[in-house]
C-alpha cells in the first residue's frame, strides 16, 4: 500500500506546483502500480490515479497519450461510482479532441457531454463555458477568429477564478491553463 500512496502523492504534488516534468516521469510507474495492483486497491484510489494520468498527459501536451488514458478510464466499469470524474473526464475529452482534430467526432461528443451533464442537474458555470466554447468551434473560418474565441474564453474564465463556487472545477482541470497556453502562441 505504502508503494502506491507515495508515488501518487509525489505524483500530485508535481502536478499542483505545475511540475508537470516530474509528474509526467512518474505516469509509468503510476501505470505499473495499476497493473500490479489490478482488483486488490481501493476503487476510488485506481480511478483517481487514472484520472490523474489523463490531466497529466494534458498538461503535458501529450494529446493521443492522454486519449489512450482517457479512453481506459471511460471504460471502466465503476467510473459510475466518482460522477465528479465521470463529468470531468467528457469534458476534458472534448478538449483532447479539440488538440488532435477529430472534428467531426467532437460535434457529437459535445452533443452526448452537454446531455449526459445536463441529467446532473447542477452544471457548474466552467463546465457551461467551455461547452459553449466547443460548441462554436465548427464555426470558426481562421485563426483570427480562433484567437479571438480564446481571448473571449480567457477573461471569463478569469472572472470565475475566484468565485469559490467554481473553485472546484478548476482543481479537477485547471481550463485557463490551457486556454493560456493557446492565447500565448
């Protein structure tokens, strides 16, 4: 237990200073820990490892790693048991889409996450942003217009930063991060 708990603390640790390097040389080990550890962990320690493993491959940069990771932990069977994961994880889904270009797939996956968040009944004002966000993407013609969305998403994001009803959806993934990243190139 011991060898599990310490690296994933480590792993968290790197990850909340924004060390995301040193984060990022621990997801191998994370992995193995989940193989070797496979049905004899708690359930809500796998699923926040996995979870962890695809926000750090985000922050990484590294989209189809993060899909692979965000495509296992969709598809286990008691990712039902953490709905703060579940919701979380189509949305960031919707952004790792957005990075590898599957276009066409993305209008439907937009379409299933607002629905599948919409029965929760208590969308946060983040999860609402960025689906609208996602939403106008089919219809941007250039990348002035690109930016221009990402400045408009950037300042709002900023304006709900500090409201602590929203702070929680900023600690499962910090958006304005990746937003930033797109607004400074």
């Amino acid at each position: 237990d011991f060898e599990i708990y310490s690296d994933f603390v480590y792993f968290r640790i790197y990850l909340s200073s924004g060390e995301v390097k040193k984060a990022g040389r621990l997801v191998h080990r994370l992995e193995y820990i989940l193989k070797k550890y496979e049905n004899k962990m708690l359930i809500d320690t796998e699923l926040s490892i996995m979870f962890y493993i695809v926000k750090c491959r985000m922050m990484e940069g590294k989209f189809s790693a993060a899909l692979k990771s965000a495509n296992l932990l969709g598809s286990h069977p008691l990712l039902g048991k953490r709905a703060d994961y579940e919701s979380y994880l189509k949305i960031m889904n919707l952004v790792i889409h957005f990075e590898l270009k599957n276009f066409e797939l993305l209008r439907y996956l937009l379409i299933s996450t607002y629905r599948f968040l919409y029965k929760r009944e208590k969308l946060f004002k983040v999860e609402l942003l960025v689906l609208e966000f996602i939403r106008k993407l089919p219809k941007v013609k250039n990348e002035h217009e690109l930016s221009f969305l990402f400045i408009r998403m950037q300042k709002e994001l900023k304006k709900l930063k500090p409201d602590k009803f929203e702070k929680n959806a900023f600690e499962y993934f910090d958006f304005s991060q990746w937003v930033n990243s797109k607004v400074l190139k």
